[in-house]
C-alpha cells in the first residue's frame, strides 16, 4: 500500500514534518467528505469577519450544506498517514495509524511501530520530550 503525499494544505487536518538524530517523521490526518451531502470536505467554521478557520471550535462543518459533526466524532473517524525512517534501525517505511492520541512516556502522542524492528515510535504533541524512565 502506496501512501499518496498531500497536494496542499487544505485538504489536511492535521501535519507535522520532524527530524530526529538519526531519523525523520512525516505525518498527516486528511479531511473527510461530508457524511451528508458527499460533496464537501468537512472543516472547523469559517469566522464571518476574517475568513479564517476558528480553531477552538468544537464541531466540524460542511461548507456545502452547513450539515456538523462534533470534534471528537469526526475526529475518530480519521486516520493519521505516516512517512518515516526508525530512529532505531534507519528503516524507511510507512504506517495508518488511527487518529487518537495516547499518553506515552508522560506526554500526549500518536504511536506507532517500525515495520522492521518493531520498536515504538511516538510523534508527541507539540514536540514535548517524553520522559525519562
């Protein structure tokens, strides 16, 4: 299974690109159709005055036909696409994992494992350092 790089910004919910010492992490959550209509990608509510997404919204809206869908229901429905080389063994490989982060090592992040020597690999929120056993 070939994951298909992004062609812009818009279509995504969420995107990080990271480097580590000896390895690199390249994820991303893309936007759904609505459930409703099937014509548009659902996305948080545009503020009237600006134009701009309002972020601490919790419902997603349709753009098409205003149909909404709570944060954390659309949310679990998404799923995170990963590009990476293990810090570990420097396999190149990719994953699918859900949309839903985890506490790992004290800190909120979305986990998953190497294809090669299945060691966990965490892509923490806001690149918080998890802690030290």
């Amino acid at each position: 299974m070939a994951i298909e790089f992004p062609n812009s910004m818009e279509e995504l919910v969420y995107f990080t690109s990271r480097k580590t010492d000896k390895g690199s992490i390249k994820a991303w959550a893309k936007r759904d159709m609505c459930p409703e209509c099937g014509k548009g990608l659902m996305a948080k509510p545009k503020n009237p005055k600006t134009g701009k997404p309002k972020i601490r919204a919790s419902y997603y809206q349709c753009p098409e036909c205003d149909h909404e869908v709570g944060k954390t229901e659309y949310e679990g429905t998404l799923k995170v696409e990963v590009i990476y080389t293990c810090e570990h063994c420097q396999h190149k490989g990719e994953a699918v994992i859900p949309f839903a982060r985890k506490k790992y090592q004290g800190v909120d992040a979305f986990i998953f494992e190497c294809g090669s020597c299945s060691e966990k690999i965490a892509i923490t929120k806001k690149m918080k350092k998890p802690k030290k056993k």
